[in-house]
C-alpha cells in the first residue's frame, strides 16, 4: 500500500475541520513526528501524515464519552480505513487515546502519544507571550507553565509525562525538541510572532 500523499491528508483535514487552533495543532503534531521520525531514522513522511491526520475527526466526534469505539478517534480511523491508509498509522491514532485501550506497540505510535499534549502545551505557552512567538519559549518557560494547574487545562499533564517516558527520553530535552520541530514551521503555525 502506498502512502497517501500529505495534500490527500491535508485536503481531508480541511474538510472535517473547520477550527484554525485545531488545524494548528495537527500541524504542530506533524512537525514534531517528522523531527523525530529524522532522529529515530524512521521514515519523515510516514510520521509526518500520522501526525498531521491524528484528530481530523475530532471536531465532528469530539467523544466526551470517551468511548472506544464511538466518535474520536475509532471514527476517524474507519473513514481512513475505507481510504485505504496503512494500518500501522491507523494503530498510532488509536493509540493516541488512551481511552481506546490499543497499546502503543510502535516507535510511531509512542512519538504521536509523546508529543500530541505537549505540543498544545507549547502552543499555550507561546501565545501568552506578548509576542505570541515561539521563539521566545524554551523548555524551562513550559516546565513552569506545566505546574500551573489553571494553564491551559485542557492539557493531561499525565500524559506529557507518560509520552516521555513511553519514547524513553528526558522530559527536558523533549520538551525542548518538540519547541525546536515547532519553532521550524512558527510561520505556518502563526506562532512567529509577525501576528502580534
């Protein structure tokens, strides 16, 4: 199976999201699994599209509930399934929920769970710089922001922590890869700080 190509994904994305943040974030993701898919030696395009697809179902089955196999992400994955997308990606998006119960078997599926909260919580981080520019967020200004229960609440702490240990790296030096894969794309991401 071949993969499909990032203007196929980018093209479903566009469709089942409307929310700029949301397209951002799957943006961001993207960003950071193809730097670590270059890191790891694995292959930047394959990550990449995990990365940039993980939530395009999202904003149509947000799935309070958090069932397994209702709404985000088991919906998004039968839609891609019947695209025809390779299973391994497919296994990595399931496994990015940990409500779905699919282990994390896959240096892929580890890297989407790894960086999918922390890149939100970059992104929190760099928009409440008067700059709103990622260039001025390094891994101490998000560690502190981190401890801060009422920032960006939307983002499991657990999980960032989880992720780093799963990928097996230091939550510091993560933390600050993540900013740097980021930090490459700050202008597609509106976080270059020209917006401010």
């Amino acid at each position: 199976m071949s993969l499909p190509s990032r203007a196929d994904a980018l093209a479903l994305m566009h469709e089942y999201t409307a929310s700029e943040s949301l397209r951002k974030h799957m943006l961001s993701v993207e960003a950071a699994m193809r730097a670590y898919a270059e890191k790891l030696g694995e292959d930047p395009e394959r990550w990449g599209l995990a990365g940039l697809i993980h939530d395009f179902d999202y904003e149509r089955y947000p799935n309070t509930a958090h069932s397994a196999t209702d709404e985000h992400p088991a919906e998004g994955v039968r839609i891609l399934r019947q695209r025809g997308w390779p299973e391994d990606i497919l296994q990595a998006i399931l496994g990015h929920a940990t409500y779905c119960g699919v282990p994390r078997e896959t240096p892929m599926a580890r890297a989407l769970f790894a960086v999918d909260e922390l890149t939100g919580l970059v992104t929190a981080t760099a928009l409440v710089r008067p700059s709103k520019s990622l260039h001025e967020v390094d891994a101490r200004s998000v560690r502190k922001k981190m401890k801060d229960k009422a920032f960006a609440r939307g983002v499991n702490r657990d999980d960032v922590l989880l992720g780093a240990q799963e990928l097996g790296v230091d939550l510091d030096a993560h933390i600050q890869f993540v900013i740097d894969a980021m930090r490459a794309r700050a202008t597609e991401l509106g976080l270059d700080g020209q917006g401010a």
